[in-house]
C-alpha cells in the first residue's frame, strides 16, 4: 500500500514541478483512451520534429523529417500513433494510453544553421505531463469505499506534504531568479555627505 502512496506524491509533484517549469497543461488520462499532443513552433522553416518523453528528455517517442517525409516512431508505440498537419503546427495522437505512458512529452524542432553548419534546437509550445489513472486511482476509490480512516489520513498527509514540497520548490525558483536579477545591476554610487573641518585656523591660533 505504501507504494501506492508514494507513487501518488511523486506525480502530484511532477505535476506541480512540470506545469511550473514548461507552463505545459496536466492530463489525467484511463488506460485505453487516446491523447492528443498539439505540437506548434511560431518559426515554420524547421527541418524535423521530435516528439520527446522523460524529465531528461532521454525516449524520443516520434521523429519526423520535412524533406523527406521519413517518420521514425519508437517501439512502445509502433501501430498506436497517428500525426496529422503541417511540421511546424502538427497534431499526434497516442492511442491505447498504458500506464507505461505516463510521464512528461516535450515538443523539440531542428532545423540546420547554414553558417555555422550545426543544428539549431527550439523547444515548441504544446508540452504535457501525462498521467494514467491506474492503480492509484483504483486503489482511491477502494479506500473511499470501505471508510478506512487510517488510511485516509495517510493520503491527506502525503498529498499536503507533495503540495507543501512544490511550493518551497516555487518559492526556491523564485528567489534565485530574483538574486540573478538582482545581482546583474550595477550599484550606484552613494555620495559622500562627509564635512571637513579645516583645522589649520585653529592650530595657528
């Protein structure tokens, strides 16, 4: 049971943290249904897509070339993705959603600088943070359920305290932001409001 707990803080912090950092929307999806990811880059001349999955972006989910029109789709979800529109304003979709699918989906261009000869990588809008309602949903239901107390405690203090560790987390953002910021401008000078005395009237005296 305890794994279950833990699984549901994890997400609600990834959650928190993700929605934070991308502005990216949250989608709670059951196992079976169908997402959409709209990927959309204000810049249309780009070479290739990169539908990415993982905090690191580590999985490439899809890749799809402009020239060529070459798609290459990972493993997990060979037979299950269909991409509609143009590169730069593209509609996918991820059927028959398994809990394996959760986690967040990054929309990533490239396209070729022709000076330095190197790829230029822009992240695109349209990132989400999927999370398939599974056995931790299940598991809710069940204890809502049967009115085990105890239980419900525990869920209230592990939800309070992922929501408590995401606002520390906002409020650590926040404040190194403000410290760069404030740190890249220059200090004015203050002047000095110092009064000399001239003494050498007195010493002559």
């Amino acid at each position: 049971m305890s794994a279950v707990w833990l699984e549901l803080a994890a997400i609600l912090c990834l959650s928190c943290t993700v929605m934070r950092a991308l502005e990216s929307e949250v989608v709670w999806k059951d196992i079976g249904e169908d997402i959409t990811i709209r990927c959309k880059c204000s810049e249309p001349d780009q070479d290739y897509i990169e539908l990415k999955k993982g905090l690191s972006k580590e999985a490439q989910v899809l890749v799809i070339e402009k020239k060529s029109g070459k798609r290459t789709i990972l493993n997990n979800f060979q037979g299950r993705l269909q991409v509609n529109g143009e590169l730069h304003n593209i509609d996918i979709l991820i059927k028959n959603l398994t809990s394996n699918d959760t986690g967040p989906y990054w929309c990533m261009y490239k396209k070729a600088d022709k000076t330095t000869y190197k790829s230029i990588i822009t992240e695109g809008k349209g990132s989400v943070l999927l999370v398939i309602n599974d056995k931790v949903h299940e598991v809710l239901e069940l204890q809502c359920k049967t009115g085990d107390k105890d239980n419900l405690v525990m869920v209230s203090v592990v939800i309070c305290a992922a929501v408590l560790l995401s606002i520390i987390m906002g409020v650590l953002i926040w404040l190194i932001k403000t410290k760069t910021a404030n740190t890249a401008v220059k200090p004015r000078r203050v002047p000095n409001n110092d009064i000399y005395e001239d003494m050498r009237g007195a010493l002559r005296g």
